[in-house]
C-alpha cells in the first residue's frame, strides 16, 4: 500500500488525488505530485522519498504550499502476528513550526492522522466500505436465522421465503429443524407458484418444485463459538454469500434471582447476548462483503425489568449495549452493514412452556401478548428499510415510556405483577430448553395472540413507503 503513490490520497485526510508520480517511486528521491484540498479549493504540489527500509520504515517529506510542509516517518513492526504502524509527523519548515507548535494545532493533527490510520488499516485490511443500502428487495436475498426452529425465527422465515428470499434456519435441534424447513419450504412454494403464475409458466393452482438452495438447516449452539464458526461458514457456502441475518435464539430461566441456578443464568446471558455477539462477528465480514443488514430481536425486557426474569432483563438490557455500539463502531469504520433491533412485548410462542422454571411451576402468560407473525411482520419491514430500533405495538411502547418518564409509580405496578406471576398457575414446568433444543416447528405457543391490525399496519406502511421510493 505504500509503495503505490496513487493509493495514498485514499487514506491520507485531506488529499484529494494523486496527479503523477516518478516510475521509481517509492526509492529515495522520487516523488509524486497531489492535489491538497476539497474541490474547488485544492492546491497541487507534491511529496518527495528521504529515506526507504523497505519493508520496514518510509520517510517522506509532504509540501502543501503556502500551507506549509511536513516530515513524516512511518515505520512497521511485528506485533502479536500483526503489524504495528507508527506514524511520526513533525513540521517541515519555519512557517509549519509557528503555526504547528501549540496545543490546538498538536490536538487537530493527532485526530487527523487517527482517521488517516484508520482508512489505512480498512484498506490494508481489505475491509468494505461504502453507504449502507436504505431499502432492499427480498427476493433472492441470502438469509440466516438463529433460532429457527420454531416462534419469531421461524415466522420471519416463513414470511421472508414467501417473499422469495433463500433461507439458512440455525437451531439446535435437528428434529425441529426438519418440521422447519417444511413449513418454510411450503412458503417459498407460495413465493414461486406466484412467480410462476406472474411469468405465465403455470396454471393456477399445479405444485411448483421448490428448489433445495431455498432453505438448507444446519444444526449448532450459538453458545458454542467453534461450532458457530463453522455453522456460519456453512450457511455462507450454501447460499453462496449471505445478505441479511436475523438473530432470534432466546432461552430463559423462570424464578427469583436469590433461587435461580447460577449455570440457568448464565446459559440464559450465554444464549440471548453473548450468542447474538458470537453470531454477528462470525457473519459480519460476509454481511459487509454484500453491503448487508443485521436485525437482532430484542425485547422490551431491555428498557424495562420484568421480576421473575433477571438473567433475561440483563441480557436484553445487554442487548441494546451490543447493539448501539456497534452500530456506532460501524459507522465510524464507513461499513455498508446496518444494524436494527425490534423489541417486541409479550409473544405468544413456545418460549412459555420451555423456560427452565427456579420454582417448579410456570408464569401466566401475559395477556397482551402478539403473534409470533405480527413480530415477524416488523422484522421483514425493518430488513426492506433498515430502522435503529423498533418497539412493537402500541402497548409495548407505551409499558417502556411510562418506565422512562415515571420510574417510580411504574416499578411499583410491575413489581405487583411480578408478584403475581411468580405465584404461578396452576401448569406444572416440565424440562426447559434452556440446555437442550426444544423447537419443533412451531410459531405459536397455544395461547392465542394479536395480529390482525398490527400486521395490516406495518403492512401498509411498508408498501406506501415502497410506492414513495422511499
């Protein structure tokens, strides 16, 4: 990278493009002429070698008069089986050492060359970069979903296969995932007897084959990062790329934080939060690679303490903190992936009966609980037009507004009705799913949930938003 003097302007802050350079560049003496400034206001001078050590040390003198002039070393070392780049810039004549040589001048020139080295290490890195895509077309988008074996994961992928995208579902049971893939598989047959129909190759009505590159399975733990690895690669090689990943395993510990087993806990932290960060980093480089979009499930339970689910509150409040950094972290990188997180409220979905209950008996489910759909339904909107954060729901957003701005009258009534959940039913616990997969291809949970007019709403917002080229 610094032996190519027409690479420099795309990492030097300030340079706009390289005008020439000397056939013998980098040796000592050669140089190259550039162009200093943004446009229309450049100026054009040049930088000449003083001394090489290839491949370890370049000394350069940079001119960008009447601005000034500069000496500048930068030198290479081994470290920990990397490189480390030092980068030494001192004022080059008298005028740059007047104008140089105070406390504002240092501060400005330390934070220029800090965004010089990070361009630097991107491009050496061979790292994407470029604007995040706003709006995207389901159809043929490579998609995997952890947790995808049965409730959000599994309605998301339904609703995406219908849509045409090509699916990868993750869990960690194989039986489950094999009533998966029918059910998806099923939904993708709805996506091409349409296509089908559409292009006037079918007849309404006569099955269409679905091919085996729409939904593939692969059987993994999030919480186990060599199998994680190799499952996303996997993923990867089957779809060829991938362009969106939804995170979506959950498990939970039901109880008392005083009672609840210290491995529940942290099975239940290890699944929601640390294996939501061992998912995206083993997909980001390939996201990035296609300009590609992360959506996390998130909760409620994020913004807000639910008594009875300690470990799942402090994962999902962990959530939010994973999140909103890395979405920073990206932006700042200049990385093409976005990054969403959709908070539903209560769901009605397996995850009631499987929770590894601390007292031997299960919760009432709540009774403004959504469809597994109806939260589906938002996670495909905010896979078309990426959104920070979503809360699903009228009354989800207004449980977590009314615990931001009166904290102390909110508390006291969720803590009432902790008390009362953590009573229990009359339904005895059988065995969780916090250690085993229990997911068999099932949305729902059996109690029933809202969906008609939240759906219909995201639906409608999404399409005008599409009619709007928005």
């Amino acid at each position: 990278m610094l032996s190519d003097a027409h690479r420099y302007p795309e990492w030097v802050v300030g340079a706009s493009h390289t005008v020439d350079a000397d056939d013998d560049f980098p040796a000592p003496g050669a140089r190259f002429r550039h162009r200093v400034g943004v446009r229309p206001l450049t100026l054009t001078d040049y930088t000449e070698v003083v001394a090489l050590d290839p491949p370890r040390r370049i000394e350069l003198k940079a001119k960008a008069r009447p601005l000034g002039t500069a000496d500048i070393a930068i030198e290479l070392r081994e470290r920990a089986g990397g490189t480390e780049l030092v980068m030494t810039e001192e004022p080059g004549d008298l005028l740059s050492t007047l104008v140089a040589g105070n406390p504002v001048a240092d501060t400005a020139l330390r934070i220029r060359n800090a965004e010089a080295l990070g361009r630097l290490k991107r491009l050496v890195e061979e790292r994407p970069t470029g604007a995040p895509r706003r709006r995207r077309e389901l159809a043929g988008q490579r998609v995997l979903i952890t947790g995808g074996s049965s409730g959000i994961g599994l309605a998301a992928a339904e609703r995406l296969a219908k849509e045409g995208a090509r699916i990868v579902l993750l869990a960690r049971d194989e039986e489950g995932l094999a009533l998966a893939k029918e059910r998806v598989a099923a939904a993708a047959g709805v996506a091409a007897e349409r296509e089908a129909e559409a292009e006037g190759g079918m007849a309404v009505g006569v099955p269409v084959d679905i091919s085996p590159t729409m939904v593939h399975t692969i059987a993994a733990d999030v919480r186990d990062r060599q199998a994680l690895d190799a499952a996303v690669g996997g993923a990867v090689e089957s779809l060829g790329g991938l362009d969106v990943l939804v995170t979506a395993a959950v498990g939970a510990t039901w109880g008392p934080f005083v009672d609840t087993d210290p491995d529940d806990f942290d099975a239940t932290v290890g699944t929601v939060l640390t294996g939501t960060a061992n998912t995206i980093r083993a997909a980001l480089p390939h996201l990035e690679a296609a300009s590609g979009a992360v959506v996390a499930i998130g909760s409620t339970a994020a913004h807000l303490p639910l008594p009875g689910m300690s470990a799942y509150s402090a994962a999902k409040h962990g959530l939010i903190g994973l999140v909103d950094t890395l979405r920073l972290e990206l932006r700042e990188a200049a990385s093409p992936t976005t990054i969403s997180l959709v908070n539903p409220g209560p769901v009605d979905t397996p995850l009631w009966d499987h929770l590894e209950s601390q007292t031997g008996l299960l919760p009432p489910v709540p009774p403004d609980r959504y469809s597994a759909d109806a939260i589906a339904a938002a996670v495909v909107s905010a896979i078309r037009r990426p959104r920070e954060e979503t809360t699903v729901g009228a009354s989800a957003a207004l449980q977590v507004r009314a615990y931001s701005l009166l904290r102390r009258p909110t508390a006291v009534g969720l803590a009432a009705l902790g008390r009362i959940a953590l009573a229990g039913e009359d339904k005895v616990a059988e065995a969780g799913a916090l250690h085993t997969g229990r997911g068999a291809g099932s949305t729902g949970g059996g109690n029933g949930g809202r969906l008609g007019l939240l759906i219909r709403g995201i639906e409608a917002r999404d399409a005008l938003e599409r009619r709007l080229g928005r």
